[in-house]
C-alpha cells in the first residue's frame, strides 16, 4: 500500500515506471513471464468460483475504481498471489466509463480514499487521506504554474480534483462503516 502514498504524493509523476519510485506500473518488465502483481484490473480479472467465494467478490461499496484493488488486497491477506500471465489475451472495446477526463479521476481518486479508508487504521488511515490530498494540492499548483508556460491539460482537472478534495476524501459509503 506504500505505493499508494507515493502515487498520492504525485512522486510517480517525476519518475514514471521507475521500479521504486512509480510502483504502480509495472516498469520495465518485458511481459514476457508470469509475474506477480499488487493488482489485476478489474478488466483483466478472472478467478476460481471457489475464491471469488471465499472473498466474497468485488465490494459493493464501490461504484467505480478501487474495487478491483480491494479485492486483490483481501485476496492477499487470504494468501493468495494476484498475477498476470503473458499468455492471456484481453480486448477492451470500450472504454467510456466516465463522462470527462476530470470525472474519471475525482472517481479515481474516490477510490483511492476508499481504500485508505477500509484497508488502513488510526494514524495510516489519517496519514495516507493527507497525501492524497497533499499531491493533489501538489499538482494542481504544478499544472497551475506550468499553465502560465504552456496550457497542459491536466491543469483544469488538478486543481477541480483540489477544490472538491472534501468530497472525494469521504470515498464510497459511510467512513463509520468502513473498517478493516
């Protein structure tokens, strides 16, 4: 979950796929052997009945984003090792699960919450809602300032996922409900 805090951080954004430093991608790996992941994407996911039993499937407290590395945090703790095969073949047709780019990561990042929320205690949980916001806040005066220079897109939806940071912070459901 430290990867988390260094996304959140916005630390990835200095050194994408860097081994240490982005730990969500999966780097320079050539995809050419079975490797074992922190998460499967929810599109790409496929499991035994008897384990998506066991775990009781993807959480429903999730609308979008965040259920798929839920599940591979719960199936971790049951003992089992969430991989991807090279060999497996995968056609997304569509990809129009958000309305806008700025809708897809205030979800995202709703999701991030989520998990912080349901997966983290005490001072973890409270540490790891600072750094989603802080890297936000981070990078949304980064667009902002590099905004003067050249117009990045990416400028609008920082600092619109900023402002609505006491929305998104509060994740999926009720944060009483969410224990680990």
């Amino acid at each position: 979950m430290w990867s988390m805090a260094l996304f959140a951080f916005g630390i990835t954004t200095i050194a994408p796929r860097n081994r240490w430093l982005d730990p969500e991608s999966l780097g320079a790996w050539q995809r050419d052997t079975v490797r074992e992941v922190g998460v499967v994407t929810g599109c790409f996911l496929l499991s035994p009945r008897a384990v998506w039993d066991e775990l009781g499937g993807l959480d429903e407290r999730y609308f979008m984003y965040g259920e798929d590395a839920d599940l591979a945090m719960r199936a971790r703790t049951a003992g089992y090792r969430p991989v991807i095969c090279p060999d497996a073949k995968l056609v997304h047709e569509v990809g129009q699960c958000s309305e806008t780019p700025v809708h897809k990561t205030l979800l995202l990042y709703r999701g991030k919450a989520s998990l912080v929320r349901m997966h983290w205690k005490g001072l973890r949980r409270t540490a790891g809602l600072f750094l989603l916001a802080a890297g936000t806040g981070l990078r949304a005066l980064a667009s902002g300032l590099l905004s003067i220079v050249r117009r990045p897109e990416s400028a609008g939806r920082w600092q619109t996922l900023w402002r609505e940071r006491g929305d998104w912070l509060r994740g999926y459901g009720a944060a009483e409900d969410q224990t680990a």
